[in-house]
C-alpha cells in the first residue's frame, strides 16, 4: 500500500479522482490516503471547455452527475480529501475566497501556493482588504508564493513580509504595482 500511495501522490488531480479509483479496489483505497493529495494543482485541470474532453465532462459521465459540477465545491472536496497534508496547492484561475480560508485552515503543512486570478477580497469598514490579511497570517511555513493579476499587490506584500519568512520564491504576474 505504501508504494502505491508514494506513486498515487505523484500524479496530477484528473488521473487521481477519474482513472486511478477505478482500476481496482486496492489502488481505490489507496487514493483515500490523505498523503495522495499532498500537491494540489488544480491549474492543470481543464475545467471549462468545449474543444477538448474537459474534466467536468469527464467527472459528470463517470459519476453520473447532473448539470453542472460547482468548482469551488470541487475544490473544498480535494483540500478536505488531503487531511491536512496538503503541502503545494495551485487554485484554478477563479476561485471564490470560501476556498481559499478553508486552505489556510486545513493545510497548516503548505509549502507552495498559487493564487488564483480571480478571487473575491473582502474589505473592513475602512476599505482595508481583510481576505489576504487574514489568510497570509495563517500561511507562515509558505516559501513559494505564485501571485497573479491583482490590484490589491501592496497590501499583499506587506501581509507576506510580516508573516512568511520563508519565502525564497515569489512570482508575480500580469500586477500593476502603483
């Protein structure tokens, strides 16, 4: 079992949720352990598409779901599933900020984060952004930080300097900086 969840663990989300549980019953019990869901990338999953098989196309025909699958309700299920081993999460490019306090509650080991393009910031009654203050706090052991897109950037980078001194990779991307 130890092999199999080493190998599982190294396979992307799509190959872990549709292909793998269904092989057999023992690689099925071998997913359910919580250090096959230690990196979390969900940027790799093509959602949203109409070219290509998309992954929610995939999941709703092998789970004989429905209507549309909720992203962000997908994404709570697979930060849940990783039973606090969680060490390297890549959110999709939108994602609401629900998903983003679960992570900072749940994934005390992450080590690298990706945030996502698109995310709702919620603001005190003096206009600070309170979302990425209270999340970067919670965040300390983080020493790779993937940012992109975001008019907020000063106040990030202030929250990151106060609170992750591990951080030796920071990259930013498509940010204005004023």
């Amino acid at each position: 079992m130890d092999c199999l969840v080493n190998v599982f663990g190294r396979l992307g989300l799509e190959s872990l949720i549709l292909d793998v549980p269904f092989v057999c019953k023992s690689w099925y019990n071998a997913t359910l352990n919580p250090l096959c869901w230690q990196n979390l990338d969900f940027s790799t999953i093509s959602f949203f598409g109409s070219f290509e098989p998309c992954f929610e196309k995939r999941i709703r025909a092998q789970f004989r779901v429905n209507g549309k699958i909720d992203l962000n309700a997908f994404v709570k299920f697979v930060l849940l599933r990783s039973g606090r081993f969680a060490t390297r999460i890549v959110f999709p490019r939108c994602c609401k900020h629900e998903a983003l306090f679960l992570a900072a509650n749940v994934c005390p080991a992450l080590k690298t984060l990706g945030l996502p393009i698109f995310v709702e910031l919620d603001h005190d009654q003096y206009g600070k952004i309170t979302t990425v203050k209270h999340l970067i706090r919670k965040w300390k052991n983080i020493d790779s930080l993937i940012i992109e897109n975001s008019w907020e950037m000063i106040a990030i980078l202030e929250q990151i300097g106060m609170h992750c001194k591990n951080v030796v990779s920071l990259s930013i991307k498509g940010t204005y900086i004023d």
